[in-house]
C-alpha cells in the first residue's frame, strides 16, 4: 500500500495492526531502510531496549522481544496527529519468559512519518516496572 497522501497516521495505524499479526514483511515496509528507532532504557534493564537503525536491527528487536516475552496485550488507546509526526499513547501487559512476572506499563511512542515510512520513533515505558519484572 503506498501512502502518497502523506496520512501519517494511517502508517502509524498500519504498522500496530502489524504488530499484533506477527507480520514482520509488512513492518519492515512501513519501516525506512534506515529508520531509527529508540526504545528509552537501558539494556541491561529491559533486554530489548536501546537504539535501532536500519531493518536488520530492526528484526534483531522483535525476536528479542518475542524471545523474552509473551505479550499479553499491547496497542494504542489513543494517536495524536502531529505535522510530520504522530503521537501514540497506550498500554502494555506481558510476561517475561525467564522469570513468569508479568509486567504493566503506559507508553508513548512518538513516530517521524515521511513520504510514507517511519524514519524515526521514540518509545517511553515505565522501564522501571518493566526491569523488575525481568530481574532473576
């Protein structure tokens, strides 16, 4: 699907409705090749986070993610047109593989949409909840 129009928060849309396929060849189109991505946090906190850049990283996120975790519920409640960039506010439920803690947390995403692809996002969770949860 190509987005001339510019619908920045159709993409944005397009790609949660992704997210929750496990549809990883519809991901990558929505994302640039160099797109960077930056979920805020620390690593060794929260195994997924860090910055991204390009598809290749981009794969390596959502296997860790799917290796560390069985995400419960996860989506938007709320996307905020912005200009060139969107705003998603929602919600996240999953447990951690390793220790069977389940985590909550709020979320904000904030996306760069041009010439329809992301080229940039920045991911803000609670890392603090989501770092316990991880903690052996």
């Amino acid at each position: 699907m190509t987005h001339e129009n510019g619908n920045q928060v159709q993409v944005v849309q397009e790609l949660y409705a992704a997210f929750g396929r496990a549809d990883m060849p519809t991901i990558l189109n929505l994302l640039d090749e160099e797109v960077d991505w930056h979920f805020v946090g620390k690593p060794q906190d929260v195994p997924f986070a860090g910055p991204r850049h390009g598809h290749a990283q981009m794969i390596d996120f959502f296997v860790t993610v799917d290796e560390t975790c069985d995400v419960l519920e996860f989506g938007p409640h709320e996307v905020i047109p912005l200009g060139e960039h969107v705003l998603a506010l929602g919600r996240e439920q999953a447990r951690v593989k390793a220790t069977g803690r389940i985590f909550e947390t709020d979320w904000a995403h904030l996306f760069t949409v041009r010439r329809g692809k992301i080229v940039r996002l920045r991911e803000f969770y609670d890392t603090a909840t989501m770092s316990r949860a991880f903690q052996l």
